[in-house]
C-alpha cells in the first residue's frame, strides 16, 4: 500500500450508515418507530452521507421493518443526506417511492447458491426482477443502486471468480442504468489484497459511477478491508452503527464494520469523513437499550483515542513518595 494511506490529507470519505436496515433486520426485538425514527433522526445530525432507513419487504418475512413507510415519511430530513431504501419487487419499490425514498437499493447475489438460499431464485431471475424495478421507476427520477451480494466470496461456493463480478457489474451499470453500485462482503471473507485489486479494476472500467464498498467483520478484517480499498480509489463505505447486523446464511458471521470505529479510526489518519463523532457515539450507545443486548462497537466500551482517565485518587502521595526516594 502506497505511504499516502497513512495521511488522509483532508482526503474526503463517506459514510453510509445501514445499521437501521441491514442492522435492525436481524435483531429479534422489535424496535418501536418512534425509537426508529429518533434513531435515523440522530444518525442524519451526526453527519452520516447517507443513511439505509429501511426496507420494503413482506412483513411476513421480516417483521422488525414492518413500519417501513411510517418511519420514512416521519424522519427529519437533513440537508445532503440521502435517505435508502431497500426494495425486492416493483410493489416494494412503489412503496418506497411513495414514501419519499432518494434512492432504491437493488439486491441480489454474485454467487448462484446465495442468491437461491436468500432470494428463492437464480441470479438470471433475479436480474430480470432488477430490470423490472428499474423499469417502474424510472419516470420518478428517484436513483438506483445496486448491492452485490457475495462479490469477495460465497460461505457454499467459495471464491467468485472476478469476471463474473466485474460482469454483473457492468449489466448493472450499461443495462440497468444503475447510478451507484455496492460491491458486499456479505459473509466476512474478503481479504486486503483482494478488496485492493477488485476496487482497482471496477474504478479502471467505471470511473462515473459511485462505488461503495460493504463490509463485515466476521475474520477481524474489516478496517484492514476499508483501507485497502481507500488505497484503490475507493471512497464510500457501508457501515452499521454500533457494529450491528449479520447474514443469516453464514453461521457465526458478526456484523458490519462499525460505523463509529471507522470514523474514529480515518479521523485519527487525516480524512474528512463528516461525521461528528460525539454524536454518533451518542447514537451508538442507544443500542443496547433498543435491542436488549450489547454492541460490538469497541469504541463504545473503550472511548475514543484521547478520551483520557482520572489520575489515580491517591496520585499526589505516590508522586510525593517518588520523588522522596529519588532524592535519596
């Protein structure tokens, strides 16, 4: 990696809370709306790009989201932030338009025993859903992305060969007219070197379209990943406050980066991230209230760099008896 990683320089990265989605979908409490919104409402002041609210999908399938339209029409909506949603179908999608989404969120898998295991259908099936979505939409102006899922590797197939992914890419980009597209370590299997090459040769073939990079932590790689691909070009990031989330296909798989422990960390190494720290820690320790467990988030439990302790009560004694015995 060049020195340069090591000097941010004021260099500008985004960050792209999905904890609210991708995080809250795999928890077993329910979080009450209004928890929801206040807690989108917190994350859009603490200078988030953009932030993942919500999906639209069968209640039946995922319960904890079933106020999707009610928390996206009720959040506070900052200036610059764009507010997601994540659509399966041309109805979900239709809902999320309704409800004021900026932006729809597309899924579907690199890997053919994935995309069956999560999505019911083959990875042709669920393009040809893709292009439908994208198809219903497209007069209402309202941007499209799509998340790549399995694109560093597949728990049941094992490496994804880089043409496939790069291919997928490119119908999404020329085909589809996707105006951003996420590249997803869904299980935690993407390594530095890799991320580095993958986000080389899409940054070399798409240069105009806007890449996030979606990471988990599953093998401890997660910041070691988010480096790697700044190192590439990359600058927009996923990331899950308080470290939330997981896949429920990849047993023992941890959650997304988190989110707070990127922004600590690329502040401490000169980047702009935007993001006011205090705030978002301030979101970050609602967590474990709403959902009725702990949080990954280190940063949380340890504080940040120079979040410095008190001398010991009794310091002005030692220290006196210190310098007695150097005197001596």
């Amino acid at each position: 990696m060049s020195a340069s990683l090591w000097q941010g320089a004021g260099r500008r990265i985004h960050l792209q809370e999905v904890g609210t989605r991708d995080g809250l979908q795999a928890e077993s409490a329910f979080v009450e709306t209004d928890q929801k919104i206040a807690l989108v409402n917190a994350l859009s002041d603490a200078g988030l790009s953009k932030i993942e609210v919500t999906a639209f999908v069968s209640p039946k399938a995922i319960p904890a989201l079933r106020d999707a339209e009610q928390v996206l029409r009720e959040i506070r909506r900052a200036p610059g932030v764009v507010y997601s949603a994540l659509v399966p179908n041309v109805r979900g999608a239709e809902r999320a338009v309704e409800s004021r989404a900026d932006e729809l969120n597309l899924v579907m898998s690199a890997s053919e025993s994935h995309n069956l295991s999560n999505l019911r259908m083959t990875r042709a099936q669920s393009f040809a859903a893709l292009a439908e979505v994208a198809q219903a939409v497209r007069s209402s102006g309202v941007a499209i992305n799509v998340s790549l899922s399995c694109a560093f590797g597949c728990p049941m197939e094992g490496d994804v060969p880089t043409p496939v992914v790069l291919d997928w890419c490119r119908r999404y980009v020329e085909e589809l007219g996707a105006r951003g597209v996420t590249l997803c370590d869904t299980t935690g299997m993407a390594f530095p070197s890799q991320v580095n090459a993958l986000t080389r040769a899409f940054r070399e073939r798409w240069p105009d379209t806007e890449l996030t990079l979606h990471f988990h932590n599953t093998r401890g790689m997660g910041l070691a990943n988010v480096l790697a691909a700044i190192d590439a070009g990359a600058d927009r990031f996923d990331a899950s406050v308080g470290g939330i989330g997981g896949c429920p296909y990849a047993p023992g798989a941890s959650g997304n980066v988190c989110t707070e422990e990127i922004a600590h960390a690329l502040a401490l190494m000169g980047y702009d991230t935007g993001v006011d720290l205090e705030r978002l820690l301030a979101a970050a320790a609602r967590l474990p209230g709403l959902i009725g467990h702990d949080v990954p988030s280190q940063v949380l439990k340890a504080g940040r760099r120079l979040d410095l302790h008190p001398l010991p009560a009794d310091f002005a004694a030692i220290a006196a008896r210190a310098a007695g015995r150097a005197a001596v």
